[in-house]
C-alpha cells in the first residue's frame, strides 16, 4: 500500500521532532528525499515531505493538530483510508504512559521490599 502525504515540515529540526513523534507512538512514516536533505541542509528543505501509512493517517493527523491547523482531509486521501483501516493494532499512547507508571510502581515496590528484609536481617 502507498503512503499518502500529510506534512512538509519548515526546518530540520521541526521535521526530527516529527519522526521522534512518530517512532514513539508507532506511526510508520516515509520520508522519500531524506537522504536529498542531509546532503544539502536547508537547499532540499522544500522537497522534503513526510508521508504515512493509510491506516496511520489519522492518527497521525491528530499527533500534527497544532501544526496542521484544522486543514481538511483531502478527497484522494479520505477515498483510501476507510474506518475499519484506521484502528491502530498496537497500543495508544495513553496506554503506554498507563502501562509505563504501572511498571515504576512495581519496581518501587519490590525495592521497598527488598530494603524491608535487608532491615530486618540487619537488625535480627
């Protein structure tokens, strides 16, 4: 499947923000002249574009909110996402963040553990 176009970033460091963004929540993106931009900086700026996954899109459009300004979704794109495609198979980021604490509760509570029986082996 092609990926669709979603955002020409205005600077490099706009556009690394961006793939960061992307890669932490799964986004699978394409950015065809990469390599174009690294070479020549700024020059290839305006041929740098970042295209998604359909089944990425809309998730990604509403990661870019801020920076997509309420634009409308283009017909050529709309006709090849469908709803049932968007569903991402992984899990969101709220998830993550929720799974993520749960695992720094654990932890904390397994070290409180561990120096609740090293005081007491001290101490007995």
């Amino acid at each position: 499947m092609e990926y669709v176009p979603l955002y020409s970033p205005g600077s490099l460091s706009e556009s690394a923000f961006i793939e960061s963004l992307f890669m932490d929540n799964g986004v699978r993106y394409n950015i065809p002249s990469e390599n174009v931009t690294r070479m020549y900086g700024q020059l290839a700026l305006n041929q740098r574009s970042i295209y998604v996954h359909p089944k990425d899109y809309l998730l990604a459009r509403e990661l870019l909110k801020d920076l997509l300004k309420d634009e409308p979704i283009p017909e050529y794109i709309l006709d090849r996402i469908s709803k049932e495609e968007t569903a991402p198979d992984w899990m969101s980021a709220v998830d993550k963040e929720q799974s993520r604490y749960r695992f720094y509760t654990i932890c904390l509570l397994i070290a409180f553990v561990f120096y609740v029986l090293y005081k007491i082996s001290v101490a007995g």
